[in-house]
C-alpha cells in the first residue's frame, strides 16, 4: 500500500548523461553515518540496470519488473498473464517441474515470479557461492519455459479453486465488483487471477504468446543487490536476461489508457457474513503531476498514515467502528485512483459510511493545519530510511523508482520534495483531488440502512 | 499464529517446518546474565549480545549496521494461554488497551509521538507471549524505550477507552474469524485437540466473553504480569551493545521487579481417543480435511522437536516433497496438500496436515493419502537424501535471515519468550544437523498417532441453513 512518490525528473536526460558519464551515483544520506550507494550502469550485453554493492552477507538479491502485466490480458480472457508467471517454475529448458525444483533446491536459489495488474516481476534471491548455477537456472525458467500440459492442468485446478472461494470472501468479492464498475471494458475491471470462464478456457497456445509479449527487454526494469561487485553484476543481468527479445512483438501494447470514471453512488453484494466490506473510491492523481507529492503528503494525513490518520482516529479510536480503515493513491498506469475501505459490522455501516464522507469533505474544504503537516512531513522523511534495511527490500525499491523514472539521486531529493509542501500545497490538491460527491461505493454483506 | 494490532495479521516464519530459519548467525553460546553486555557469538556477520538488569528485565542486542535504523522489541511471556477461565481475548483487548496512554503519555499519544519522529510502531499477542515493538531511526532508541518503560506500570484507563476499543476487538474478530468458515473450522480444530490446556481457547476470545470483558479484568492482568522481571528486551539493528545496555539501565532500570513469573498452565492429560470435528457452513466453496497431533514443542524436547520438524519438511517442503508428488502431481488427488510443526510454544504444540480434493475426488480419499504418508513415514523413515536437502535448505535459510533484522529480533524475542535460552538457539543448527533418520521414523511413529489426532472435514452447507457467522454474530 505504499506509494512511491514520483516527481519525474527528466529521465531521457538522465539515461543521457549516465551513458556518457559511464555511471551516476547517488547516496542515500541518512545522518547517522551509513549509506547506500546506487548506481546505473549498463551490462555488457547492453542492459540497463541499477546496482548496490552491500558486502555484508553472501547473497545477491536480483528483481526485474516488466511494464504490462495483467494490463496486456484480453477483455474476455483475463488470467493469462498471471498464469505464465505461475507456470515459470513449473519446468524449462530440459527439466520437467520435479528436476527444476530438485535443481533449484540445490542451488538453494529463491525464485518469486508474479503478475500485477501493470507488470510482471521476478524476485531472485542467490547464495553467492551458488551465484553462476542459480543464475542459469533462473535464466532457463524466463526464456525456456516449458508449459507442460500436466503442470497446467495442476495450475488450473488450483487456480479454479481459489476464483470459487473468492466468490464469498467479502474482501474479494469486493475489490473485484468495485474495479469491475469502474473499469468496464478495460483488463483493469477483470481481477488478474482471471474468472472461472477464462481459467476453464486457457489453453497452452495462449500461455506461449503471452510469454512472447510479457517478459521483452524493452519493457525491463533491473536491479541487483548484494555480495557482488559491478562487473560481476553485469555479466549476472546479461547471463539471466540475456536471451530475452528486445523488443515486445506488434499488436502487444497493453490495453489503450482509460481514464477510470467510476460511477458514483452505491453498489451492495449481498452476502451473509457478520461484518460488511467496503471499499469507496474515485479518480485519482497522476505520478508525474506537480501535484503528486502534496497530494501523498495529504493522503498520508487523511487515510493512509496508520494510527495517526485521521480516518484511525475517527473511526476506529474515537467510536470503535472497525478494526481497520485507510486510504490511499493507487498508482495504476495510465488510471490513477484515490480509494479507502473499511470493514464495519453490519448495523454500522451507514455510520461508517458517513464518517467517511465527512473526513473526504473536511479535508477537501480545509486541508490541513501547518501543525497536521508538520507531523506528517517528520513521519515521512524519518521513516524514508526504514525501506532500505534489507537487500531485498533495496531490489524492489530500486525498481519501484526506475518504473515510476523518480531518477537515480530520488533517493537524495525525496525528503527534500516531501519537506517543501506546504499548507497551501496540500488545500489545493485536496480541493482538486477530493470529491466527496463523486464517490463510487462497493459494500459487501448484509448492511443496514443503506 | 498470532495477532496484531494493526489491520494485517503479520506472517511469521515462526519456527514453522524449517526451523531452522529461527536459528541465529549464532555458533558458540555464552551464559546470559552477564554484567557487561557481552558478545555471544558472531559466526557470520552478524554479532548477538545479552544483558540482565538488576531488576531482571533481560536484553538481546542484534548488531546490523546497514542502515541507520533500529528495531526496539519488549516481549512479556504471557499470552492467551495466561488468562483466567472465562475471560477469553483479555491478553489481546490489554494489549489494545496499551496504546490508550499513560500520565506522561495521554489519549492515544504514543503511534503519533512514534510516527511524528518518523518511526512505526504495533504490538502482536499470540498464546505464549505479548509483544510491543517500533522500528525507527536509530538515534531515536532512547525515546522509544522511555515510552516502553512508562507504559509497562503507568497505564491510565478509562470507561471511554474500554467501552471503544472492545467495538474494536469485536470487529476485529469479525474480520479474521467470523468472516471467513475456514478460520471458524480452525477454531473448532484447535479447541476439540486441547482437552485441558488453554491453548484451546482462541487468542480472539470467544465473543460472549469478548463483549463483558471490563477495566477491572485489563488492569488485573496488567497488574498480574507487567513487570521488568516478566520482560524481554531485542534491540536490532545500527547500535552498539553496550549502548544499548546503558539506555537499558537508564530507562528500564528504575522498574521494580515484581517477583512473580507466570504461572505454568493446566497440562493435556493422555490422549486415548481420536477425535473427528465435521463442520458445514454456505460459504464454503472448497472441502478439505485437516488432521492435528498433539506432539511436543522444542522446550519440551528438543531432539523430538527437530526430528518433527525435518517430518514436516519431507513431507511437504517444496514440489519435491512427498505430499506434493503423491497428492498433488500426476493423478494425485488432490488440489493442495501440506504439513507444518510449529516448535516455537512453551506447552504441547500441534503437528498439521492438510489436504483439498479435486472435484472428481473425495475427503475420505485425500484423508486416506495423508494417513497412508504418515504410516509411510514411520515405518521406514526419510532417505538420506531427504535429509540432506532438507538441511541443506536449512544452511541456506540461515543466510538468508540475516538480510532482515526484524526477522532476527522476532526470531530471538519468540524464542526466549516460550523459555528458550539464547544457547539454545546458538546450538540448535548443530542440533539440526545432528538428527538422524531413524530419530525421525521414530519421532513419527511415537507422536503421530491417532489417540493424539483431531481430524476434521469442512465441508459447503445447503444455503438454507443457519449459518455459523449468523449464530456468532448476535
């Protein structure tokens, strides 16, 4: 549910200038002595990627993220993008499922691959003594995989019944009905797992095109962490990603932009469960707006700051209302959103409700006070530095700012982005942003006096 | 399993198959209690110190420099399984109620006075133990733990409190169990396994007891167990041991002990009978069985606990597990199957299978597989090579632990908090290694058993039914 802040730093200037350069570096400074030093570089074999040396323990965390993900499944096939990155793992190359995985485990190499709605994204992490053997297999399963109809099949099976229990899982049901009306003919309103309809119909033909258009390096972004130096990262991103095509082949666009129009007013799914989901939403900011800052800094104050948010305090702190409730900037492609939920028992859902739509029109009519935002911008610079405490979380960090092309010193000027916002800033993104009127809600449940 | 204050139930690798992720950079032990903060090991990189205060309040410092950034944990070794008879999910609603304020620290200050120096904060309760933590720039530690101390004997409470946070506790239970059957059938499950020990009651609380829990039964178990002598203090993270200790002193230190450890709970007599639990609810749109053994934690032996554990990794670690090969590839019968031990409790722990039919197959079919794997098992044992991949994968899981170190503080404050030593988790990959196939053939053979197993079958009911949610919901 974290956002990435973005303020879209020329980045064809930048890619510029690091090729001429030979590499940039930015320092993550953090006061009390320690760093991380990202730079970007490009392989041998021509491959853009950023890079942190972190000696400290044996391992090399690697994620690639290719642009596109669900977004390129068809309409009236949704689920097969995700289904080939179930599938990666599931044998390539000369090894059926079982070889891979005995293989893997020799290699004690942990390999994620998944599919969101506006990417795919591969998560390795490697023992450094293990790093070549590891990095072949890992290779194998991106470029060579095998869709053996038996692994399908298990796939299918287990994927048509995890669609069925959604079916009355009221978070589910919920996020699915609620992207559905806004998204009516776009991948976006399909939920990624696919529908039983499409899970039943997916055939291998499918699997393989998909893969065709889903991994190419065009659309790769790439970071390796870890107990490597810069050459041996190189020739670690060229030997895993080597074998991919360039280029993704014609007519594999993800689906048009959309812009999200959400109906306004309620949707209510009636399922017998003690406690109603539900999830309100509309329109909301794109990454690369002057705006997007003020705004996740007024998100922060209104929904998306925990404990200390002021819809936690209203609903859950002052009237006991529900256990969780938030909001927060959806960072879709081309479709931006601002959503909240909350989880509420069923007599006191229409309070909820209300409580709700009064915190969006406060916020909306008067911002926020130069003390809220003073506390606002503390928690945000001083806790910067808590997503950079594990390789791993470094990986996906760095990739997060290439997609959202934050530039390489993001690391460097992001506090000072969230600590130039000001009161104003924030009373007229909120005035802009907020529209209590427009609303789109989805409750799940049986609520009362709705 | 274990809940946490916030809306996300925090997953834990908690000691869970492969135990030995729990297990530290840790190579040689050293008695605790020493005076000056001392190093126990550092076989990697990563070095692990221990403490004890005057007043008993003992302290592990895990040092990771990477990032200037901290974890600050108080553990008390009290749970669910602490509370007095009928008054079910006080451990949890006191551990809400602990965010409510102090003199010092009025009306829910303390998540903004954290968040407002940029760190965040949450606090989980499981059956064996109630945990606070903040992660936070490590500049800050001094401030975080002077809150820590002040609300371990200053709480304030009042009706406003009690009367709003117990709305609160009731949705939450709503969210995690009444919502959804399958948390409803493991509730049976764990409830129909314990025929004495508390560890059948759900950390939750059963709802009729939930809604009259009160101020007078948060404050008596506060009081009861809220003391420097019943905590635990991890620190991880960009420090120096003996810093950590001198703020230790200065902010804990002052704490009266209360001479009182908690109270070893009611015991699970012999189990002489397997137990069956059969539930229907509308909702549910996949059948499957569960079976529970009733086998020994790790504090309760050790070698046991091991063996169990490498049980649970053969059967279900990885696609080339037996589970998955002879259930769930090929014509197997089923969609999904797995095993799990959790050795990490300080009583009687569960052992678990898990099993969900394809369409075309049956429960009693699945169930027949499972018993077929288990009879499998303690009759012949593991291969050699079974064994040694699993330990292999320990060696690796070792690794790659060290990248987190909330991982590492969590792994240590469990630990020690179920009355584990600092030694034994230095020694446990050792003792790892050290397990044989014959002592896991043997572990099998003694432990899973039918007299020690509930098994239980949860299954869709006709829509017509009053449902379980209906009835709870009341």
């Amino acid at each position: 549910m974290t956002a990435i802040t973005s303020s879209r730093i020329d980045a064809a200037a930048r890619r510029m200038l690091a090729l001429s350069a030979g590499l940039l570096v930015a320092l993550v400074g953090t006061g009390a002595g320690a760093a991380i030093e990202i730079t970007e570089r490009t392989s041998p074999g021509g491959i853009l990627f950023w890079h942190v040396e972190e000696p400290a323990i044996p391992m090399v965390a690697f994620e690639v993220r290719f642009d596109g993900g669900a977004a390129l499944d068809s309409v009236t096939r949704p689920g097969v993008a995700r289904m080939v990155t179930a599938l990666l793992d599931e044998g390539a190359g000369e090894r059926d499922a079982l070889a891979f995985a005995v293989e893997k485990e020799r290699r004690s190499a942990r390999f994620g691959f998944s599919t969101g709605r506006d990417g795919a994204s591969v998560s390795a992490r490697m023992l450094v003594d293990e790093l070549a053997p590891s990095a072949a297999l890992l290779a194998e399963a991106l470029t060579a995989p095998r869709f053996d109809g038996e692994a399908l099949e298990r796939e299918r099976r287990r994927r048509l019944s995890s669609i069925r229990q959604d079916a009355t899982d009221p978070d589910s049901l919920a996020r699915n009905a609620w992207y559905a009306r806004a998204f009516p003919d776009h991948p976006y309103g399909q939920p990624a797992k696919g529908t039983v309809a499409s899970v039943e119909a997916i055939t291998v033909d499918d699997i393989r095109a998909m893969h065709g258009r889903l991994m190419t390096l065009d659309r790769a972004k790439v970071a390796v962490v870890g107990a490597i130096d810069a050459d041996g990262a190189g020739a670690l991103v060229d030997s895993i990603l080597g074998g991919l095509p360039a280029v993704a082949p014609e007519g594999a666009a993800p689906a048009a932009p959309v812009d999200p129009a959400p109906p306004s007013g309620m949707e209510i799914i009636d399922l017998a469960v003690p406690q109603s989901v539900a999830i309100l939403g509309h329109a909301g900011i794109a990454r690369d707006d002057p705006d997007y800052i003020a705004a996740y800094v007024m998100n922060h104050v209104l929904g998306g700051g925990g404990f200390s948010s002021r819809l936690m305090t209203e609903v859950r702190e002052k009237r006991g209302l529900a256990y969780g409730t938030y909001s927060y900037l959806s960072d879709l492609t081309d479709a931006p959103l601002v959503l909240a939920s909350v989880s509420t028992a069923n007599e006191r859902v229409a309070e909820s409700l209300e409580v709700i739509r009064a915190e969006w029109t406060r916020m909306a009519e008067n911002g926020v006070s130069a003390e809220e935002l003073d506390k606002a911008k503390r928690y945000l610079t001083g806790a910067f530095p808590l997503r950079f405490d594990t390789n791993s979380k470094i990986a996906g960090f760095l990739v997060a700012a290439q997609v959202a092309e934050l530039g390489i010193d993001y690391v460097d000027i992001r506090n000072g982005l969230i600590e130039a916002v000001s009161v104003e800033d924030i009373r007229r993104v909120a005035r802009r942003l907020l529209q209590p009127e427009a609303l789109s809600v989805t409750v799940v449940g049986q609520p009362a006096g709705l | 399993m274990r809940l946490t204050r916030s809306g996300r139930a925090v997953a834990l690798t908690l000691w869970l198959g492969g135990v030995a992720v729990f297990a530290s950079a840790l190579s040689a032990g050293v008695e605790p209690g020493a005076k000056a903060a001392e190093r126990v090991a550092a076989s990697i990189d990563q070095p692990v110190s221990v403490f004890t205060l005057e007043n008993g309040l003992r302290g592990v410092v895990i040092e990771d420099r990477r990032a200037p950034v901290v974890t600050h944990m108080v553990w008390y070794p009290v749970g669910a399984a602490d509370e007095p008879w009928g008054k079910s999910g006080i451990a949890h609603f006191l551990e809400h109620l602990l965010f409510k304020g102090t003199d010092t620290i009025p009306d829910g200050a303390f998540s903004k006075i954290v968040a407002e120096n940029g760190g965040s904060d949450n606090a989980f309760t499981s059956w064996d133990y109630t945990g606070y933590f903040q992660r936070i720039a490590a500049d800050r530690l001094g401030l975080v733990m002077s809150m820590e101390a002040d609300r371990m004997v200053n709480l304030r409470l009042n009706e406003d409190h009690i009367r709003t946070e117990r709305d609160v506790i009731l949705e939450e239970r709503s969210s995690r169990t009444d919502n959804d059957p399958g948390a409803l059938f493991g509730e049976q499950m764990r409830n129909a396994l314990y025929q004495n020990h508390p560890y059948g009651v759900p950390i939750i609380g059963w709802r009729h007891e939930m809604r009259r829990l009160g101020m007078a039964d948060a404050l008596a178990f506060y009081e009861r167990f809220y003391a420097p002598d019943n905590a635990i203090l991890v620190v991880a993270g960009d420090v120096d041991a003996d810093e950590v200790e001198r703020l230790a002193i200065e902010h804990y230190g002052p704490l009266q002990a209360s001479g009182r450890p908690p109270e070893a709970r009611p015991q699970e007599p012999p189990h002489r009978a397997p137990r069956r639990v059969e539930m229907a609810d509308p909702r549910v749109r996949q059948d499957y069985v569960m079976r529970f053994y009733a086998v020994p934690s790790f504090g309760m032996d050790k070698r046991v606990s091991a063996a169990l554990s490498i049980a649970s990794a053969v059967l279900s670690d990885g696609k080339n597990s037996r589970l998955q090969q002879s259930m769930v590839f090929g014509d197997g019968n089923a969609i999904g199957a797995a095993a799990w031990y959790t050795g990490t409790t300080r009583d009687t722990t569960v052992f678990g299978l898990y099993a969900a039919p394809k369409p075309t197959a049956g429960l009693d079919m699945v169930e027949a597989d499972l018993d077929a794997e288990i009879a499998r098992l303690a009759a012949e044992g593991p291969t050699e090579d079974e064994l040694e991949r699993i330990k292999r994968k320990a060696r690796a899981d070792l690794i790659y632990a060290q990248d987190s170190q909330s991982t590492l503080a969590r792994l240590y404050g469990a630990a020690l908090a179920v009355g584990l030593s600092v030694e034994d988790i230095a020694t446990y990959p050792e003792l790892y290694e050290s397990i044989t196939p014959e002592e896991v053939r043997a572990a099998v053979a003694t432990w899973l058993v039918p007299e020690r197993s509930v098994t239980g079958q949860l299954t869709r009911a006709a829509e017509t039914q009053a449902t379980a949610a209906e009835e709870n919901a009341g």
